[in-house]
C-alpha cells in the first residue's frame, strides 16, 4: 500500500464515520496531535496554515498476514447510545472502504478490518441559550 492509497482509505473512513449522527469529532494520534501544534506554531511565525488533515482520527496498518486494520477513534455526542453508534460507525466505515477498493483496485481487494475506539463522550452545545 502506497502513502497516497493509505490517505485515501483514511480519508474514506474518516467521511464515513463522521457522516453517523452521534459522531462529533474523530481523536487524532498523538503523532497527529504533535505534528498539528508544530504547525500552529510554524503559523504563528508567519507562514503556513494549520488544519487537522481530514484523516486524522483514522489509522491504517498492514498485517502480517496481509489483512489491512483500520482503527476510527470517534469523539461522541453523550445524548446518544455508545454501543449504537460504533457499530454504525463499523458498517457505514464498512461499507465505504468496499465500495472504494472495488472502484481502484485492479487486483481483489484485500480483507479490511475495522476496528472501532470511542474514545470520549462529550455533552452538545446548547442551542438558543438564553
């Protein structure tokens, strides 16, 4: 798998989970987050911009056995069922990452995991606030 395939799946993935309701915000990794901070502080000198690449919160491994893993951590909204929305979050991933290998893959696609991290819940802004 090449970087550019890699960012492709990811990207997949991180527009499909996000895409489930309940689904506030995927959790970069940490490399993500670090990376991330370095820019802001490259921006605040004067130069380049920084934003969270669409596919972070979503990594990417090869297996031994050559099964690809992909790993969504999602931030959820507290008003909805934890259980529900990770296994939306898996088929809907599912789904997508098929539907995308079976366009760009001349070979058969390999078998993808998805693995699904909730890894905090937050409580959604009020809306109308008094």
């Amino acid at each position: 798998m090449t970087i550019t395939e890699r960012e492709a799946l990811q990207q997949t993935a991180a527009r499909a989970a996000l895409a489930v309701p309940g689904v506030v915000a995927l959790q970069p990794a940490l490399a993500e987050r670090l990376a991330l901070a370095a820019s802001r502080v490259f921006e605040a000198v004067g130069s380049g911009g920084a934003t969270v690449p669409v596919g972070a919160g979503v990594r990417c491994e090869i297996e031994p056995d050559g099964t690809w893993q992909l790993e969504v951590r999602c931030i959820l909204a507290e008003d909805h069922r934890v259980v529900d929305v990770a296994c939306r979050v898996r088929s809907d991933v599912r789904a997508a990452i098929d539907a995308y290998l079976a366009q760009h893959c001349a070979a058969p696609p390999p078998l993808v995991r998805v693995l699904v991290s909730i890894t905090r819940t937050i409580r959604p802004a009020a809306s109308g606030a008094a």
